[in-house]
C-alpha cells in the first residue's frame, strides 16, 4: 500500500509538470489573451491538473490507510499535503476567474513545494500519545486550506510584479523581485543538490564536542563545507571541512544552507548569464497579456477567502485541540506565535486594502510577505525553532 | 453643530460628506472625479470633532492607521518571543538567569536582561493588547452607527453627481425609442437582488448584511480578549500538577478538599515492530528508536461527603473509574485532569534481612514503604529493629553529615538500631545503597540487603477554566462576523430614468469583477449599454505611466 502511495505522488508530480507546459502553450496562443474564452490548450491543462490532483488524491487516501492515520503527521507529509492544497485552491481560483496564466505559475509553485517535501525522511510514522485525535485531520487540514489560499493570493501578486515592475532600468523593485526568484531557483538548487548526494549515499560522520562540552557524533549527507565546533571525520575519503563552526551553531543546518544559496547562486548565475536578463525580465514576456486588476482582484479575493479558512483551522480548531491534548488552549509555542503573527498580518493586509486603499502593487509585495510568514512559519519554526511542533 | 440640509430636503447631521439621502456630494470632494464612498460618507465623530482631550484619544483610536500599527507592532514584538524559548519552555531545573547567558552567550543575556524571556506576560506586551482591543472597540462604533444609519436611510433616486462619480457608471441615450425595465429588474432579481423603485428609478441592492461583518468579528475579539483577561479573576482558572504514585490515594489540589483521586495504574506503551498492528512503523522506528505510544493512568475519583472538620477522617464515595490518556482528560464538575508527565519504577520499598554478620543466620525480614517507613519493626521473637533516621533522597552534606535533598526516595539512607537477645541495648547501622556504615563501633549484626519493589508515578494538571465559554463564544462570533464580512459582497445598482437617457450606476464594497458580471447578466438582452468602470479606463489612459511608474 505504501508503495502504491508513492506511485500516485510519482504520477501526480508527472501531471503538474505537463500541466504547467499546456498552461505554457495556453498563454502562447494568442486567444488565451482572452479572459472568459478558454483555448484547447487550457481546457487541457486544467483537465491534467485535475487529473493529478486526482492523483494526489489517491496518494493521500492510500498512505493514510497504510499509515492508518491521516498522513499530515511530520513535515514531509505536511508539505505534500500543503502542495497538494495548493494546486485544490488553484482549481477553485482558476473556475471562479478562468485565468491560465495563474496555473503556470501556480503550478511550478506546488511542484517545488512537493519537491523539497519529499527532501524530508518518508517513512511512515507511527502517532505519538499528543497527536492520536481526530482533531489532528480537522485542524491540520484546514489550516493547510487556508494557508494554500492564502498562497494563492502569492502567486497572482508574483504574476503582477513581473508584469508591473519595469525593467529597463535596475530600482528597488526590480531588487526585490529577484530576490524571490532568487529564492525560489535556490529551492531548486537544494532540491538538485540533495537528491543527488541522496543518489550517491554520501555520508560523513563526525566526532565533536556540544555546547555542554560533551562529545558526540553528528552525520552529515551533503560535503561538510562547515564543520561541527572541533569535529573530527571519521571517515578518511570525504571532503575535509573548510571551516569548524562554534558549538553554538548547529552546523549541519547551515552547511546545507550554505549549499543550498551556492547550488542557486550558480543556477542563478547560469540564467543571467544565458539570458543576460533579469530572470523577471526573463518572464515578463510571457504574462504581457494577463490583466492586472484581475490578478489584483484574484490576489485580494483568495485573501479574502482563506483568511476565514486560516482562523478556523490555525487558531480556532488548533486553540480547542490545545485545550485537549495539553491542557491549556494557547501556550506560546513558537509555531502557535507564528499562526498569530500570520494572522495579524493578514488582519493589517486587510486594513489596508479595505480602509487605505493599498490596491495593486502594495497589495502585492503585502502578498508576498505574508507568503514569506507562512513559509517561515513552514520551515524554519518546524526545523530551527524546537518547539511543541517540531515533530519531524 | 449645526446640521446640513441638503438639496433634497433631506438633513444630515454635521460632517456627512454625502447627503445620506439622495446622494449628493456635501462636503468638499466635489473636485474628485470619483467620490470616496467608504462608510457612505457619513459623518463619523473622529473625523468631525476633534478640540478636546476625550476627541483627540478617541480619533487617535479610531485610526485605521494607530490599528494598523499597533497590529505590526504587536506581530514584531511576538515574533521577537520566538527568538530564543520563553521561560516556561527551558528546563524547569535551570536557573533563568543563568540558563539563557549559558545556553546562548551574550545575547541570551541581553535578551534575559531585556526580560524577553517572559515577554507574553510583560507589562508592555498586555498595553499594546489592550490597546489593540480598545482600537477595536472605538473604531467599530465610530464606524458602525453613521454606516448604518445611511444605509437604513438610503434614498432611491440619486443625485446625478452622485451617479457619475461612481466607479461604475453607464448612460444609455433613449433617443426615441423607450427601453422597458423590467427585464432589467427581472435579471436582478433572479440574481437575488432586492428591488426597490421610486418614480420609475431603481435601487437594486444585494448583501447589505456583509456589511456588518467586520463590526461583528470586532465584537467577537473584544469578547474573547475579555475571557481572557477574566482569567486572572480568583476562581476563574485553577492549574495545578498532582503526582500519584500507583495505589496512592490524594486530595486533588485545587478542589478545596472536594474531590480525591486515586491512581490504580500508570502503563507506557511504546510501538512494536514485532507486533503486527505497528508493523508499518518499522522503519521509524528504526531510525528514531523507541516512540511512545500511550501514556495512561487509571484512576478512581472519590468526592468528599458533608463538610470535613480539620483531624476528622473524610468520608469519601467513590465517584467514577477512568482511565486517562493524553488527548482523553477525566472531566467532572468543571475540573479536568490531563495526563501530562509520569515517573517510571520509582523505588516503593525495600527489604532487609537481619543476620549475624559471622554466620549468616536469619533473623527475620523487614520490608520498608519507603514513602510510610515505620518507627519500629519487630522480628523473631526477641529480635527487633529500629529506624532512627530515615533519609530518602540521601546525601552528605557539606560537614559530611547525612541530609536529604527531597521527600522522594531517589536514593534512601537508613540509621537503624538493631535490638537481639545478645545485644539488648541495640547495634546502630547506617546504611545506604551500596554503603553501610558501623558509627559506633564494631557489629555482631547487619541488615542484609533483601531486594526493592518499584511502582510507577503519574503527573496529572488539574484545570479549572470558567472562561472558556467566553472563548469560545468570543470565537464563534468572530468566525461568523469575519465570514460574513468575507464571503458575501454588498453590492448596490442605482438606475435612473431621464427625460432622453438611462444612467446606471454601480457599487461594491469588493470584487468589482463579480458586479460587473451581475450588470452583465442583468442586461443581457436589452439594448442597455454596459456600464464602464471609470477606474480602468483612467488607468489604461495612463498607461504608458503606470508602467514606468
């Protein structure tokens, strides 16, 4: 059953990837221009991105009968599952305003997303005592729900930027902009990197003394470009550390940091390189013909309906099951923190579109920062911060 | 202050912006090609009155601008919390002030100095809370009562300013031919609008209630930080720890002597690759090595009967068995017991033999309840044994006397006096695990280790909590109100009849596509002309500017 699962995650990775191409070929012809006239090419890009998200369907039922518990219960899991969300909410986005440009960036945006969930352990885990309640399918699903609406509202405002931002000349903007897609080439960059030492097996181990002074032993799986405070390789033919980092700093997460900004400085460079363009610039071409106050609609829309979604999941649903399984509704667990200060974000996002008027290129970069929260929240408060969450 | 008349006839009290009637502008947008229509243009106290002390706090907190920031401030000042674990989350054995410069440098120190490591319940962090729900509360009914008042009073024939400033604005020449209505009115009423006409004019209007949305989440929020806040009320809220040994009986704390809980059983369960059922966990569990699978007390509740006086043995009944799991608290009466820690084999007692240190004869055993010990345990028949000191977590302190460091026998020590036939006066022993001692002089007798029996602690939290109901309606209310405000859109189309023209106006507070598609559909097969958003055309006149821009 397991294995049967994979598959379909497998096959549902494939669609999103053809599904991004046809939304390609959509946006070429020219009658895709049109807003309500959907051409053959889109019918079938969205006939694909149901399919695989059919298929992604099947994934999530298989594994949760093998796992015998809903398979949002450790990051890989809860990952595949926001990806998964994602591409729903872009279905749901894409029927209320028929916009093909928003699949082909809405899509490559889940696939990185499964991508670097699947660079997390996929075994199946068993439920520890806190996590065994039903309350565990409602609030995690729904919070997903919310979040990948939210999400949404990211992706039309990217869309909006690289058409809005000019690009003849080099300003803040134009900064910005490629500093997300430098982000997001970095994604790939660590996704390229960890698989393929994954696909060899590297594996250094190290001797070296923590912060208490007390030796251990620490495994890492990418070249230690850092190395752990006094660590010394036990193994003689890997690549030597090129510094040793204080006991302080957990030094196998940013060595794979650091390879990660280095696999996407070259990726990056490579395009620019190639291109001799702004990757923005690079893009631009393809969204000239998108409307921009209909992104700017879809960006506050998907706003606008998942922040309800959001609250009920994160913070009603997670307050009521705090109260259950650890005797108090909110505790200040960092990851409870951060759903608040999601939260609070999108409450000023609306404020100031509703009362301030901040429409169009405000409202986008707003987008893009509460994106940023959300996966801040995602990653670095599950993997950095320890906390009651950090179950992975 | 004196009120405004407008045109029509209509009187407005000081401030309004837009006559609450017709529509006509009042105040001084007239320039604008488009009025601001937000709230209406109704006269909001904070934006009419503003000499006083109380005018000026109380604009200051209707701001949408001071809510704004208060909200960013309090999203940084929660984000800073997470930077390094607040105080509750560090080991309980640590010191705060030395935990956080040891754990993290010098900036473990700064931020302990800074006192960010209880920056939930700092002064500063419950002002800009509290400031935040009084910002709530001030700018909702500075809002809400002008807002509805112009609504309720809206008239159906507008002032054509009023038309041709709209966003959405349309005329059709009649020339000579008439355009009959109501299909018009047909289409909109099967797209649910509510029709009402005055002199031929029509007023289509749809979803006026999503307007109150954001005042009733408002009041959702204000009641919930209320609940909170009645926490600190003395009765509200109970939260204390209980820990029960297995087969120990206790007054729950909290309850004033009302309950008692027993605990008959602690188990851990962990997962099994070798049981079938956790067989698909197998990999996991090879990797992270053992993971728990249940923690579970069962217990017995007792509630006391009648009122106990102080010495008096309470009579208790039994109340109900249960068997507590995380995720499945015992409730009763208000209180809730949650399982939340527990101590594995903690020593329960321990047996000695007393012999004859050169033959090793018996005497007879003692069997020592290391949390009940007895003065005095008699044996064979002329032999018995003292216990003159009892140390249950022993250790020498700094003088190399013998002293213990808590009631909990981690590691028990034992003065005995051993009384025998031979030795009436008696043999004192010391002994600890692994150590005995003969202070005063050379034993014909010892007691001779005999084995320990271990039993498992549970900790429980007690809870009482009478807010949550306020919480939870606090919530409820906010979840509707913040649906409501979401999910629907009011939207308003104002047509009106001329002599030679029909001018159609539209209005939504949000998703002006959705509008657009409405007056789309409504007009379908009349020969009404679409309406125009006058914001596009204004932007696609200026392009070229807003690209460069």
């Amino acid at each position: 059953m397991a294995e049967i699962s994979s598959n379909f995650l497998y096959a549902a990775f494939l669609l999103y990837l053809v599904a991004t191409f046809l939304f390609g070929g959509s946006i070429k012809d020219k009658r895709g221009a049109e807003e309500k006239k959907q051409n053959k090419w889109a019918k079938l890009a969205i006939s694909v991105t149901i399919l695989g998200f059919a298929a992604q369907i099947g994934y999530f039922i298989t594994r949760w009968i093998a796992a015998g518990h809903a398979p949002v219960s450790n990051l890989f899991e809860f990952t595949t599952f926001f990806g998964m969300m994602l591409v729903g909410a872009f279905i749901l986005i894409y029927f209320l305003y028929k916009t093909p440009a928003l699949g082909l960036f809405a899509l490559p945006i889940a696939l990185l997303i499964i991508a670097y969930a699947s660079m997390f352990p996929t075994e199946i885990s068993p439920l520890i005592p806190a996590l065994q309640s039903d309350w565990l399918h409602i609030h995690v699903t729904t919070a997903a729900a919310g979040q990948s609406i939210l999400a949404i509202s990211f992706v039309a405002a990217i869309i909006y930027l690289v058409k809005f931002v000019d690009q003849t000349h080099s300003s803040k903007r134009t900064f910005w902009l490629e500093v997300i897609m430098f982000t997001l080439v970095s994604t790939i960059g660590f996704v390229i990197i960890t698989s393929t030492f994954a696909a060899l097996d590297y594996k250094a181990n190290f001797d070296w003394i923590d912060k208490k002074g007390a030796a251990d032993k620490q495994e890492y799986n990418l070249p230690a470009l850092v190395g752990p405070h006094e660590g010394k390789l036990i193994e003689a033919d890997r690549f030597e550390p090129l510094v040793s980092m204080p006991a302080i700093i957990n030094a196998k997460k940013l060595n794979t940091v650091l390879w990660s900004i280095g696999a996407g400085l070259i990726l990056y460079g490579l395009i620019r390189l190639i291109a001799r363009k702004r990757v923005a610039a690079l893009i631009k071409p393809i969204v000239k013909n998108v409307n921009l106050s209909l992104l700017d609609e879809i960006s506050y829309r998907s706003v606008l309906i998942g922040f309800p979604i959001f609250t009920l999941g994160a913070l009603v649903f997670a307050m009521i099951w705090a109260q259950v399984a650890w005797t108090r509704f909110w505790g200040w667990d960092p990851k409870e923190v951060w759903a608040l200060i999601t939260w609070l974000f999108y409450a000023a996002f609306l404020h100031l579109r509703m009362s301030k008027g901040w429409q169009g290129e405000k409202s986008a970069w707003l987008a893009v920062i509460g994106f940023a929260i959300m996966i801040f929240n995602l990653i670095f408060v599950n993997l950095v911060i320890a906390g009651l969450h950090s179950y992975a | 202050m004196k009120e405004v008349k407008c045109d029509c006839g209509h009187i407005n009290p000081f401030g309004t912006k837009i006559c609450g009637k017709c529509g006509m502008v009042l105040g001084s947008e007239k320039e604008n090609k488009l009025i601001d229509m937000r709230y209406e243009g109704s006269a909001r106290r904070s934006q009419t009155y503003k000499k006083t002390i109380v005018d000026k706090i109380w604009n200051f907190f209707s701001s949408v601008k001071v809510g704004v920031t208060l909200i960013v401030i309090a999203l940084i000042a929660s984000a800073v919390g997470t930077i390094l674990p607040q105080e509750m989350y560090i080991p309980s054995t640590a010191t705060p002030a030395e935990h956080y410069e040891l754990e993290y440098g010098w900036f473990g120190k700064v931020y302990y100095e800074l006192g960010f490591h209880n920056l939930y319940s700092s002064w500063w962090y419950l002002i800009i809370i509290g400031m935040l729900g009084i910002s709530l509360l001030i700018a909702s009914i500075d809002r809400f009562f002008p807002l509805y008042r112009s609504l309720k009073k809206q008239g159906i024939t507008r002032h054509d300013g009023f038309m041709k400033r709209q966003r959405i604005y349309g005329v059709t020449k009649l020339d000579d031919h008439d355009i009959n209505l109501d299909k018009v009115k047909a289409g909109l009423k099967r797209q649910r609008y509510h029709i009402r006409e005055e002199n031929g004019h029509i007023l289509a209007e749809k979803n006026r209630f999503s307007r109150w949305g954001p005042y009733v989440n408002h009041i959702g929020l204000i009641i919930f930080l209320i609940g909170a806040l009645l926490r600190s009320v003395p009765g509200m809220y109970i939260d204390k720890v209980v820990w029960l040994r297995e087969g120990e009986r206790k007054e729950i704390p909290g309850t004033n002597g009302e309950y008692y809980l027993k605990n008959n059983e602690f188990t851990l369960e962990v997962y099994d690759k070798g049981n079938k059922e956790d067989e698909q966990y197998s990999a996991a569990i090879d990797k992270t090595g053992t993971i728990a699978k249940t923690y579970q007390s069962d217990v017995t509740l007792y509630e006391r009967k009648g009122d106990a006086l102080p010495g008096e043995k309470v009579d208790l009944e039994e109340v109900k068995d249960y068997k507590i799991k995380v995720n499945e608290p015992l409730k009763h009466d208000h209180y809730s017991l949650y399982q939340v820690d527990y101590k594995l084999d903690e020593l329960s007692t321990m047996a000695f033999n007393l012999i004859n240190k050169k033959t090793e004869e018996k005497f007879g055993g003692v069997k020592i309840d290391l949390n009940n010990p007895q003065k005095r345990y008699e044996l064979n028949k002329g032999y018995s044994v003292d216990l003159i000191s009892y140390f249950p977590d022993f250790e020498f302190d700094d003088k190399g006397e013998p002293r213990t460091i808590s009631k909990i026998p981690n590691n028990p020590a034992f003065i005995f006096k051993m009384h025998t036939p031979d030795k009436p006066e008696g043999e004192v022993s010391f002994v600890a695990i692994k150590e005995t001692a003969e202070p005063l002089g050379e034993n014909t007798y010892k007691m001779a280790f005999n084995g320990v029996e271990t039993q498992d602690v549970t900790a429980l939290t007690v809870r009482k909590d009478l807010t949550l109901w306020i919480l939870f309606t606090g919530g409820i209310i906010f979840m509707v109100g913040v649906v409501q405000g979401s999910y629907w859109n009011h939207r308003r189309i104002w047509i009106k009849r001329k002599q030679d023209e029909i001018v159609m106006a539209g209005h939504t507070n949000k998703n002006w596509h959705g509008i657009k598609r409405d007056i789309k559909k409504a007009i379908e097969s009349t020969s009404l002309s679409e309406p125009t958003d006058q914001l596009e055309e204004e932007k696609s006149s200026t392009k070229g500017e807003v690209l460069n821009g």
